[in-house]
C-alpha cells in the first residue's frame, strides 16, 4: 500500500516534471523570434527614419538571420518582422504599436524615427513591459524618464549635454580669437528643436556670448529664405540650427545663395547625413551640425563597408544616429542571447546591468544612458568628424573659420 505522503510526493514530482518539460518545449516550439515596428515611412519624418533608422534595422535582421538567427539556448531562431508606416505622426504610431502588442503579439519592438515619436509611445512601450532602446532621441528628459520607465534607455543624451558641448567649443573658438561673441539661432517648433534651444539659451547666455537672434519655425515649413535672410543681416560670428532634415537642407542651401557665411555655420539633424555631403560636395566643407562619429575607426570603418554592401544601391549610413541605432540593436541581441528565452523582464535588466560591444565601442550604461557622446561633428575631407567632446577618443580639431560658398 502507498502512504498519503509518497502518493503526494509522487504527484509533486509529477507535476514538477510536466512543468519543466512544458518549458522545454515551448523553448523548442520557437520557431522565430517576432519583431515589429512603426517607422515613418511618409510624412515629414521620413528623411530621416529612411537614412538613420530603417537600413540599419534591415541590415541587423539580414545580418542575423544570415547566421542562423537570435540564438536561444542551445538552437537558432530567425526573426520575423511585422511592421507598419506611422506616417510622422504620433497617433498612428499609437495606434501601430497597440496593434503590434494585442494583435501581433510581437516579442519585441524596436523604436520609432525621432525625438518626438520616442516621447509619444514611451508611455505604451512602458506598461506593455517592453525594452524601448530611443536611438534618436535627444530631450533633457532622458534622465526622468529613465527613472520614470525603467525599460526605457535614451541612447543620444540630453540636449542640455548637446548644447554644453557646442558652447564650450565656441568658448574655446572665441578664446582662440577665431569667432566674436555674436550667435543667431533658429530651431524647429517639435521635440527636438524645443529641448536643443531650450538648453542652448542659458548656457550661451552663462558663456557670455550675445544671441543677436532667436526664432523658431513650424514642421514641414517650406520657405526658410526670411529665416536665412534676417539671421545673414544681423552679421553674426556664429549661425546655429536646430533643425530636421529637410530644413537641414533648405537652410544650407538657401544660406549659399544669399552669401551667408559666418565663421562658425551649425545644423541639425541631416548635416552628418552622406545626402548632405552628394548635395553640397565642396560646400559641405567647414559645416559643423550635431553629431558626429571616429571616421578612423577600425569598427565604424567595417560598419561603413557592411551597410553600404546591403544597400541595393550602396547607401551610406549617416555619421551620427545611425551607428547608434545599429549599436543598441547589437545591445538588444546580445541581452535576449544572454537571457537566452523570451523573457523581456530579463532583457530590461540585462541592458541595464551588462556590458555590449557594439560598432562605437563598449557600452555599459548608467541609469539607463550611455556615458559617452558625440555633439558637434565637422565635414573635413569627406568625412564627418566627431570635434566635441574634444576629450572623445578620435576627435578632430574644429577649422574655423568655415570657407566661403563656392559657386555650384
């Protein structure tokens, strides 16, 4: 006869080897990894989403899946993809995501194109339990937001970072004797433009320069000439930007045919952009914008050759958001592989405590954000320069003053 207490020792057992045979075989019952996305694909933001965020996302699952897939303890699993077009907006982007969480059921999601974008889905991503790697967006808000959605790891910094960098390097131009006290700053009315010239007032006013201008402008304007005009009749020693890329183009553009040529000539996002370099060729030459990467790097040299061999038609990647968004991807792999199952729990923790080489180096975050940033890059020869943080490993020195237009 079997006493109670083998009998219920027995089904214990029992029932503890069906669960740990259940979870072996829901690990070999995974058959791909699912991953999706909302990207601007139209819309205002789809410049930037097409040079910064979607050939490094192909390139990553290309890549990955060449080998056989996200390793998962002891097999391979390709990854599958479902995405959708977020049209630069915030609210299909919502909507997109809701879509990917409850009806997709993605394992995992990757982030939109931009600053605003990240802040709008940042509240989803948070209470679905998600990773949300923001590898293009800059906001002085990173630091709460971190604390706020611990999930959440703003990879670009913060604009008060962005702006201190620039300033100091004008500071240290100025103390050369290469530029005056004179700054005219125009930025863009969204996420972005609002938190870069938000910072940038009062650390230029703590640095004693003179902000002889001041104005922002709404997305998707179309006419930048007054902006250039105003700015170029005030004789500043130091034009800055704040922009997106479309802007990005139209203000430099616009500022060669009106001759507007200060000594120091900053843009935003799109100057490290290689369609920036195609337009302007020699007139590329001296700009200064946000961003920025070591050109001489053996690892970004590699990664330069591998992004334009997937291209169907050998595109770049920019100098600066793009090897970032390819970094937190190989952070982002390498957390689910040292997990090792689906478990998004663990891959939160994993990239808030592990260490992950990546194509701009070892990264190991602190409270959610890297350590280490380029802000203020300069075309020269070619190629875009990280120059700020000058203490940056590869940094150029800045040429100042920019050269004159040159006739196209």
């Amino acid at each position: 006869m079997v006493s109670p207490v083998t009998r219920l020792a027995a089904g214990v057992l029992a029932i503890a080897g069906a669960a740990v045979f259940g979870a072996n075989d829901a690990a070999q019952a995974q058959t791909s990894v699912k991953i999706g996305y909302a990207i601007s694909r139209t819309g205002p933001n789809a410049g930037g989403a097409a040079v910064s965020t979607i050939p490094n996302y192909d390139l990553w699952v290309k890549e990955v899946n060449a080998a056989g897939g996200l390793k998962l303890g002891d097999k391979r699993v390709p990854i599958e993809i479902v995405q959708y077009d977020d049209r630069s907006s915030a609210e299909e982007a919502a909507r997109a995501l809701e879509r990917l969480i409850s009806q997709d059921k993605v394992d995992f999601i990757l982030p939109p194109w931009g600053t605003g974008l990240n802040l709008a889905v940042g509240p989803i991503l948070n209470k679905a339990g998600y990773p949300h790697l923001a590898a293009t967006a800059v906001t002085d808000r990173a630091p709460e937001l971190a604390k706020r959605w611990p999930n959440s790891f703003w990879l670009l910094g913060t604009s008060a970072d962005a702006s201190k960098t620039l300033v100091e390097l004008l500071v240290k131009l100025r103390t050369e004797g290469k530029i005056g006290d004179t700054v005219a700053m125009a930025s863009i009315a969204d996420g972005f433009g609002i938190d870069l010239s938000a910072a940038a007032r009062p650390a230029l006013t703590a640095a004693k320069f003179k902000l002889v201008y001041d104005k922002t402008y709404p997305i998707g304007t179309q006419d930048l000439g007054p902006i250039v005009n105003e700015a170029k009749g005030l004789n500043p020693d130091v034009f800055i930007a704040f922009s997106y890329p479309p802007d990005t183009l139209g203000i430099t553009e616009q500022s060669r045919i009106a001759g507007f040529n200060p000594k120091v000539f900053y843009t935003g996002v799109g100057t490290a952009f290689p369609l920036f370099r195609q337009k302007f060729g020699a007139n590329a030459e001296g700009v200064m914008g946000i961003g920025g990467w070591s050109g001489d790097s053996p690892a970004i040299k590699d990664y330069l050759a591998r992004h334009k061999a997937a291209s169907a038609n050998g595109a770049e990647p920019d100098r600066w958001a793009s090897a970032v968004t390819y970094a937190s991807l190989q952070m982002l792999q390498q957390a689910i592989e040292r997990v090792g199952k689906i478990d998004r729990a663990a891959v939160i923790n994993d990239l808030q405590t592990g260490t992950f080489d990546t194509v701009i180096g070892k990264i190991k975050l602190e409270n959610n954000m890297p350590t280490k940033y380029w802000w203020v890059g300069q075309w020269q020869g070619g190629e875009f320069y990280g120059v700020g943080p000058a203490a940056n490993e590869g940094a150029r020195n800045a040429v100042v003053p920019k050269p004159a237009w040159k006739a196209q």
